[in-house]
C-alpha cells in the first residue's frame, strides 16, 4: 500500500518534511516526548519520499542553507548518504561553532553529538574521541 505523501509532489513532501521536524523540535521543547516522537514519524515518511527521487533530493539539498540550524541538520543527516562533501563541513564546523545564540543547553547538545554521530559513521570511527575525525 502506498503511503499518502508517496503521491505529493516533491514541493509537498518538503513542506511536510520542514513542517513536521520544526513541530518536533517544538514538541522537545516542550518535553512532549509522544508528540516528538509522531512527528518524527511524519517527517521521516516525507523525507522517506523525498530520496527516492532526484528532485526530492535536490529540494532537501536545498534546507543546507535553512537560517534554522536543526533543519540543515536534518537534511545534512539524509543527504550524507548520497552527498557527503556537502555535508561533512557543515557537521565538522558544527563540533566546534558557537551555538551560544541557542536558549537550550540539550538543543546545542544535541545538534554538536547528531554532528559528531554523523561524521563518525561516515568515516567509520567506532569510537567517540574527536581527534579520531582529525586523522
């Protein structure tokens, strides 16, 4: 059975893909952890449907240069896979970049490990020492 967002347009899919992430980071926000976790979901049927074409690919490129910093993550998370040299500078600044702008210690924590986890996996380092990425 094919999933309603298979059937949206691309223009769509990213609506609901930035729609239902930035609702999860409110859910977190908010310590409503059954809500995040539905909007994951949502947002992870979209972006499901977004790879799978060259045009949702292009338009998840496209969130790398969002001004909100969980959706560049976001994306950067999906697009590593096919795009890496796009992806692994902006995780490696992010190991290092002053996310003091953000209110929430847990939200800078979380976008410096998603950053660190992703350049890990990437370069096949199964440990958590950072100067591990160096070499």
């Amino acid at each position: 059975m094919m999933s309603k967002s298979s059937e949206a347009p691309v223009g769509q899919l990213l609506e609901w893909f930035v729609k239902y992430r930035q609702l999860r980071m409110a859910a977190v926000r908010r310590l409503d952890i059954r809500a995040a976790n539905r909007h994951v979901f949502l947002a992870s049927a979209a972006a499901a449907d977004l790879v799978a074409t060259p045009q949702g690919r292009s338009a998840v490129e496209g969130l790398l240069s969002h001004p909100d910093i969980h959706l560049r993550v976001d994306a950067g998370m999906l697009i590593i896979d096919w795009a890496p040299e796009k992806v692994v500078p902006l995780f490696g600044q992010l190991l290092d970049a002053d996310l003091s702008a953000i209110g929430s210690r847990e939200e800078r924590l979380e976008i410096k490990l998603d950053a660190a986890e992703w350049l890990y996996r990437h370069f096949g380092i199964r440990n958590g020492d950072r100067n591990a990425l160096i070499e």
